[in-house]
C-alpha cells in the first residue's frame, strides 16, 4: 500500500513494527511523504523539520505539522526524549556539524534512524579513482559546485562516528539500485546506508 | 459614533473582569457573522483584527464603503471557506467601531474619554470569549489572527486553551519589543500633543485631534511597509509636479500617500481608541503572564499551532515567531511554522499571496 522510497518505507515499516501511535520527529522531511505514511498507516504522532519554505509549504498545506527549520540549530528547543522516534533521512551529509546533530537526534529520541549517501561506494569510488573526478551518480545526482552534501560520508565512517558516540547500532539496511542488499561489504557495494541507532 | 454600525451586537451578562484589577460594566461586543453555523456549533472560526481593523472583514465598511479587510481570504471558496466555516469576526473592547471603548457612553451618561479602564490583549480576548460564551459556541475549529489578532489568538490558546482546536497566526508576536513600543509612543505623543485631543474629553465638540492620530497613523503605516515595498511603489517619484518646489507640500508621491492616508483614518477611527489599543499591545507580554517563560503558557494545550511570517516584515520579524515556535516545540505542540517571501513587509498578510493561501487553506482543512 506504501508508495515510499525504498529506503523511507524500510524506516517506515520498522516504526509501525516497534510502536503503535509513536510520537516521530522527522527532520529534513521534505514534501513529507514519510510523516503522511507513518500518520495514516502507524497512527504516529509526527512532526517535521525542513529548511526549504515550498517543501514546508507543500507539508502544511496536507495538513502536516511541520516546522520552518535547520536540522543545525534548531533541535535545541525540543526537550529530551520528547520523541519515541527521530529520523534524519539523507540529510546528515548536508548538515554543519553531523556528529553534533547526531547528538541532538539521540538526546530528542530515544531511538534514531539516520540514513545518507554511502561515499564509499564502488561507483564513487571508481569515478574518483579513474575519472578523477567528483562522482555524480544515482546517490549523488549533483555537481560538486551545486550540492548540498557538504559532509560526505562512508558506512564505515558512520558506524566509527556511532560508536565513539557511544550508541548502538540496532539495524542496518544497505540498498543498491533501490533494492535491499546484505549488509556484507556494504561499505563496497551500499548506494545508501540506513542505520536504526538508540544511545 | 457607536449607535450607527450596522453590526450585531452582544452584551455581555456580566461586568468584565480587567487585567488592572478594574471592572468593564455594560460591555457590548459589535460583530460580524459570515457562513451558517453548523447545528453541532462546531465549525465555528474566530477571526481576530488587528490594531486599526473591525469586524467588517468580509462586508463593506459602513463608514468608508471600502470591501472587508480580507475578503480575498475570508469568502465562498475562499481558503477560509464560508461555504463550509461559520467565520465570526468581532470588534475588540476599547475600538470604535460598536463594542464598548472610551468613546462609549459611561454609566453616568457621559463618553468615557480617559475614564475607560486601561485594557490589555487578554481582555480584549475575555471579551470574545464573553461572546462565544453567548453565542454558545464552546470549542472553536480555529481562531485566526494576524498582527495584533495573532496577539489575541495567542492569548486565547495559552489562556483559554479548551476553547480552540486550531491556532492560526500571522505576522504577529508574543510580545511587544521595545522597538514597537517606541513606535506607538510617537503615536500617542502625536495625539495628546494635539490642541483638540483635549486630555481626551473631544466629543461632541466642534473638533477632533484628527492631525495627531493622522501623524500616529503616518509613523505606524510606515512600519506596516518596507523600504523594498516602498521604493518599489514610490521610488523618488514627484507627485503631480514636474519639478521640486522647494517648500514642504507633499512633492513625493511618498509623502501624498502618507498624507491620505492619515486624513483617511482620521474618518474612521477614534483618537483615544488608539491609545488605548497601541497601550494594551505594548504591555503584552505572554511569557511575563506565565511566569517569565513562554513554553508554560502552552503547557494546557492540546491545539494544532501554525505560525506564517514574511521575511520582509520588520514590526513583528520572523525571529519573533520563531521564538513562539520554539516555546511550542519545548511543549512538544503540534506546531507547523513557515517564513514566506513577500515583499510588502508587515501587511503582507493582507494581501495576495498564493502560498500564503494554500498554507491557510491546508492548516484550516
């Protein structure tokens, strides 16, 4: 029934698996596909956070909550653990300070989920190693002149970032070509990383 | 001036209770009505004016004959939608346009002038919800504000907050800066400063401080534009002369429209009116009603909140409603909040705005 993105629909799922009527916080939602499934098919009680005034827009407009925000600076005004669940959907990359706002996220929420644009991957890789180039590929469809990812990241980096944070990793999803792949190699051969994270 | 408005009026039973500790007898509330009430009384909208508004948001001024301040928002089809919303809109206590102000006629059967009480924002709003109380409307689908009727809706979510189940607000804050206050003191020296103002005792004479309030409304309606609209709109541009005249008649187009519309005002609205009103937006302050923080004044609230700001509005800036924004997110409200581009400043809010629309239209659905 869901028409999510493949990798909002593996976030989606695990949430209506964990939590009946979870309150959600959503940060960089988008047009807020994510917060409209999870409202009309979990129960959630969600919020969004996005920094584009047409996306906010569009949001409100269909009767979403969301907030006019920057993932950077703006999580400071929820109290602790005000959420069940925080979600950081390729946004990580694009923000100033990544591991700071992954504190926010688990100070907020007791449970994250964070997914980004895996850096490593073989085609980023290969572009790099024999283009020379900055990759632009189905992950990373931009320019480097043009993007937003200021930060980019690799599986490995994130799980090192993770881990000094002292949090867990609960789950992985690795997908390649929109499809889910295992999470052997997945520094290698993962277009996009979503990791299920609690402190 | 009160007795000739074409508008409903409801007296309230009972003598309203005031902020200063003082007592409103005899308080009638003149208001507009417009789409039919549902029979469950549930899909009711508060519309709260601002500063210089009435009721007559969607009908024409009885005095001016101008078209509603916001009939391109409040109508059939509209985003508030009187085919579907019964919109009601009142006149605040201490205005001039049929609810009880200084120039009403006091229990001695004398105009009040200065004798009436000083109000404040949530006595305006005691007033309305007097009126809902009367008109047996218990829980609001949304009370909608902009400006000083952002203040009011504000004040009846932290203060009454069963009474709404969705908090629309624009343009507006949740406290008066000292910027704002000094602008609406320049406003109020330029009334009492006028011969005719007369320590406020000026009706039924022969004249009215009508150049002071035409000089406060000059000064405010400057911080309603921006330098962005206003050069856009007037540039250096001349006014119906070739050349300057080097004397002080109004040589800039700039300086003709602040003139009329000065003069303009000064036909429908009541000098004292506007002290009283500018004071009770100066002492508003949410937060210092709550205890000094702003998040405890929505900690009752079950309500959906939606607050829109422009980014070239410099009365009430976007970190205004950002601040709101963030008491709410503190309570963990339903909170949605958009900055939109427009390049008209304050009044913004007023006019055409296809996001501003759909916005409205999508938090009022």
């Amino acid at each position: 029934m869901s028409t999510l993105r493949f990798d909002l629909a593996a976030i989606a799922d695990q949430i209506g698996l964990e939590k009946k009527d979870a309150r959600v916080l959503d940060v960089g939602c988008g047009d807020g596909a994510l917060m409209a499934a999870l409202e009309a098919e979990h129960g959630a009680d969600v919020r969004g956070v996005e920094l584009d005034p047409v996306k906010v827009e569009r949001c409100v407009s269909r009767g979403l909550s969301v907030v006019q925000g920057d993932a950077n600076t703006d999580l400071a005004n929820y109290p602790d653990k005000a959420f069940d669940f925080a979600v950081l959907s390729r946004t990580l990359q694009t923000t100033n300070r990544p591991d700071q706002v992954l504190e926010e996220l688990l100070r907020v929420a007791g449970v994250a989920f964070v997914s980004f644009p895996n850096f490593a991957h073989w085609g980023t890789r290969a572009a790099l190693m024999f283009g020379g180039k900055m990759p632009v590929t189905n992950a990373l469809p931009v320019s480097w002149y043009e993007t937003e990812n200021i930060h980019h990241v690799t599986v490995e980096d994130f799980r090192a970032l993770v881990s000094q944070k002292g949090a867990k990793i609960a789950r992985e999803w690795n997908f390649a070509n929109e499809r889910a792949i295992g999470s052997l190699g997945a520094n290698w051969r993962a277009e996009i990383a979503v990791f299920q994270l609690s402190c | 001036m009160t007795n000739t408005l074409a508008s409903k009026v409801h007296a309230l039973n009972d003598a309203l209770p005031l902020d200063s500790g003082q007592v409103l007898e005899h308080c009638e509330i003149a208001y507009e009505t417009y789409g039919e009430l549902n029979p469950e009384k549930s899909n009711a909208i508060l519309l709260c004016h601002a500063l210089t508004g009435d009721q007559y948001v969607a009908s024409n001024h009885p005095i001016t004959g101008k078209p509603g301040w916001w009939e391109r928002m409040v109508g059939p089809g509209n985003p508030i939608d009187t085919d579907r919303f019964h919109v009601i809109c009142a006149n605040v206590i201490g205005s001039c346009m049929g609810s009880t102000g200084p120039a009403s006629i006091a229990p001695d059967g004398k105009p009040y002038g200065m004798r009436f009480p000083v109000i404040t924002i949530r006595d305006m709003v005691r007033g309305l919800v007097g009126l809902l109380d009367g008109l047996g409307i218990e829980k609001l689908h949304a009370v909608v504000g902009g400006s000083m009727g952002g203040m009011q809706t504000l004040s009846l979510a932290a203060n009454w907050p069963e009474r709404a189940q969705r908090i629309l607000v624009l343009a507006s804050t949740a406290r008066h800066s000292a910027q704002n206050i000094a602008f609406h003191e320049l406003g109020r020296q330029a009334i009492m400063a006028d011969p005719n103002w007369a320590d406020g005792a000026y009706y039924g004479g022969d004249a009215k401080p009508d150049n002071g309030l035409a000089v406060a409304r000059m000064a405010a309606h400057i911080t309603y534009l921006s330098e962005e609209g206003l050069t856009e709109k007037f540039g250096r541009r001349l006014q119906d002369r070739d050349a300057k005249s080097f004397g002080f008649e109004a040589d800039f187009q700039v300086e003709s429209y602040l003139r009329y519309q000065g003069s303009g005002f000064t036909q429908r609205f009541d000098a004292n009116s506007y002290l009283y009103i500018t004071r009770a937006m100066d002492y508003f302050d949410l937060a210092e009603e709550h205890g000094g923080k702003l998040a405890d004044a929505f900690a009752e609230t079950s309500a959906r909140f939606c607050l829109i700001s422009f980014d070239t509005d410099w009365l009430y800036p976007t970190a205004e409603s950002r601040h709101v924004v963030h008491a709410l997110n503190a309570t963990s409200a339903k909170v949605s909040f958009v900055e939109l581009n427009a390049t008209a400043g304050h009044d913004s809010f007023l006019l055409p705005h296809d996001q501003l629309d759909r916005v409205v239209r999508g938090f009022i659905e």
